[in-house]
C-alpha cells in the first residue's frame, strides 16, 4: 500500500515513543509518557480492531488475590515478596480509580468472597487456620485486617456453610474502563494505529526499526506491552494463557453481588448487574489453554454451565446470552517483568491475570524505563 505524503508526515514520521499494545498497561504507559514529554510524538499499535489480549475481554474483577492464591504463593516465594506484589496491585488499582473515576467504569466495591467446596473440607479450613498469618502479613498494605469469615448467605449449593471474605475487593465495567482510557490518550494527542501487526523490530543504536505488516516505522524508543503475546517478537518467562468466560441473560430477583472465587480460583463469577459472569476452568486442559488463539472448547464451557446449575444458580432458570475468551500472560513468577531489553526497547509484560489490578502501575513503570 502507498501512503500519501500527508499520512507519512502526520502519522509515521518523527516518532518520540512507540508503545505496542493499546491494552491496561500500554495505555497507561503512554500516558505517563505524555505527562513527562509533553511535546513528544507518541504513537501507540495495536495488532486488533480493538485491544486485544485480556485488557477488554477480562472479568472485570479488581482483586488482588483470594486467601488461597496468597497461600499457593507462599509456596513458591517469600513473605516480602508475597506481601510486595499484593501491595503493587493495590496502589495500582487505586491508581486507576484516581485517573478514570470510579463512575467512569462502574467500579463498585461490593466486596470478594472466596468459596469453598463442601468435598474438600480440608482446604478450607487450611485457608480457616491461616487467616490471623495472611491478615498480619498485609495489614501494614491495607492498615486493618483484610480477610474474615462470612457465613454463606447467597445459597450456593455443595460449597461450605462459609467463606472467606474481603470488603477490600471490588468490580468495574471492563468496557468502559478501556474506553476512558481511550479517550484520555485521544484527549492528550496520542495516536492509536489499529490493525497494525509488528512482525519485528531492531534497535539501530540510535532509534528503533519497526517492520509491520503494512508498513516500516522508525522511533526512538519502543515499549511493549504485548503481555500474553509476547513470545511472538522476543524471549521472556512468559506464556500465553486462553481464560474461557460466559455471562446470562438478565435473571429476575437475582440476589447475588459481589466478585467470588471458587475451587483455588480455579474459577470466579460476578454479577453484573441482574446477570451472572462466569470464568476459569484453564486447569481442566492446563496445554490447550497454554494458547494464543481466541475460541471456547466444550470440555470447559461445559464445566462452566454444569457450575452455574449446581453451585451458583441452583433451580433458578438462566440462559446463557454469550461466551468468549481472552489471552492473559503468565509465567514461573507472578511479579510483572519491568525492564530494559537493550538501550531503547523496554517491556512491561506479566500481568499474570490480575492486569485491572497492577496494569497501571506496571505502564506507569514501564514509562519510567526511559531517562532522557
């Protein structure tokens, strides 16, 4: 394709900052970067018509993490370390609210509930016993106790009498946290390209080379905030991994509200509104869903429906409106990668399924990197 001379001068000359990914973390990243270069030209590609990945395909939780997640994490990291990234996603959920509004993305602190099968007693009361450990560990974070027992008040049915919960924990309206965000780089004269694949890109020393799918592009910088995707361009200790989700039709007199997680947060619901959303089931088919690709399978979208029927909305008549999917990254660690991967290329990737949460503070980091 030839471009006219206006589009070449206006769109793809003279690039300051190229982001690639306009999801929760590139967005936020060119936005701390007009703040800091208030005269620079940013451009943002984005590989979809609309941001790809899990920034607007997600559950819309704004957690940062359930009392098992937190104990499993123990297993594999340290006390600090545990306590550190729960407190990333903590500032960085707060510091989302603080640039969108909370009205701006219906985010509504209903509270997290984490709720236990009835055939696994002994996990739950493993959680039980270590309430008083995990609340002393993160109370200088939140300034109080973060987690109690709350008996099981929706009729969930084969779950526990109780479960653990958090008022700590809230949900937004994924849609239009993505679309604030849009308009305020629209609004501080950053450019999205959409429909722009990166193929490859090299760094010359002093700028970058940018080979995409329509076209070469040179800037000074690049950043990326490819996440799930970014096996495709470089090497990192991350994976791709597929989260299958569906909501219902509106269900009258639904009395459900709040976030939950169930079965190790193997899977979690919502409402959103009068309807129920519905997500997880990765473990049942851990190297299927190790994937870049979109779509639902029946094993776990089965699974999900036999949930909703059994535990969630026992006897009440629902139908399913629609399913989809999205691509989170994960890794060995759950902290985000944040670094330099050579003297003008930098990555803030790993969101490791909590991107609402630290996706702010990791594109505010990511922006950081730069020390002109």
């Amino acid at each position: 394709m030839q471009y006219s001379y206006w589009e070449k001068s206006e769109w793809l000359s003279d690039i300051d900052y190229t982001i690639i990914g306009s999801g929760i973390t590139g967005l936020n990243c060119a936005l701390a970067l007009r703040k800091k270069y208030p005269e620079s030209r940013i451009r943002i590609l984005e590989r979809g018509t609309m941001p790809q990945g899990a920034s607007t395909k997600n559950a819309g939780f704004a957690s940062f993490g359930s009392i098992s997640e937190l104990l499993d994490d123990l297993n594999h990291t340290s006390e600090d370390d545990m306590v550190s990234l729960v407190e990333k996603r903590w500032n960085g959920l707060q510091m989302l609210r603080k640039n969108i509004g909370d009205k701006n993305m219906e985010y509504y602190q209903f509270g997290g509930q984490e709720v236990f099968p009835e055939d696994n007693p002994a996990f739950f009361e493993r959680c039980k016993d270590n309430l008083t450990r995990i609340n002393t560990m993160l109370r200088p974070v939140f300034g109080t106790d973060v987690y109690a027992l709350k008996d099981n008040i929706f009729g969930f049915e084969n779950t526990g009498k109780q479960y653990i919960f958090t008022p700590f924990e809230g949900q937004i309206n994924t849609g239009k946290m993505m679309q604030a965000l849009l308009r305020k780089c629209m609004e501080n004269d950053i450019l999205i390209l959409p429909c722009t694949e990166v193929e490859a890109f090299e760094d010359l020393g002093d700028s970058v080379q940018l080979q995409t799918r329509n076209f070469d592009l040179v800037t000074r910088k690049l950043f990326l905030a490819t996440n799930g995707f970014s096996s495709r361009l470089f090497k990192e200790d991350i994976v791709p991994a597929r989260a299958q989700v569906l909501i219902t039709s509106p269900i009258k007199n639904l009395h459900i509200k709040g976030t939950f997680h169930l079965d190790k947060g193997y899977y979690y619901f919502r409402n959103v509104g009068d309807r129920i959303l519905l997500g997880g089931g990765r473990n049942l088919d851990p190297d299927q869903e190790t994937t870049m690709e979109f779509g639902e399978t029946d094993r776990i979208q089965n699974r999900l429906d036999q949930l909703l029927k059994t535990v969630i909305l026992p006897g009440i008549p629902f139908e399913t409106a629609h399913r989809w999917s999205g691509i989170m990254g994960m890794g060995k660690q759950k902290i985000p990668i944040i670094r330099a991967l050579s003297d003008n290329v930098y990555c803030g990737i790993r969101l490791g399924g909590i991107g609402i949460s630290i996706g702010t503070w990791t594109g505010n980091q990511l922006a950081a990197l730069n020390r002109e």
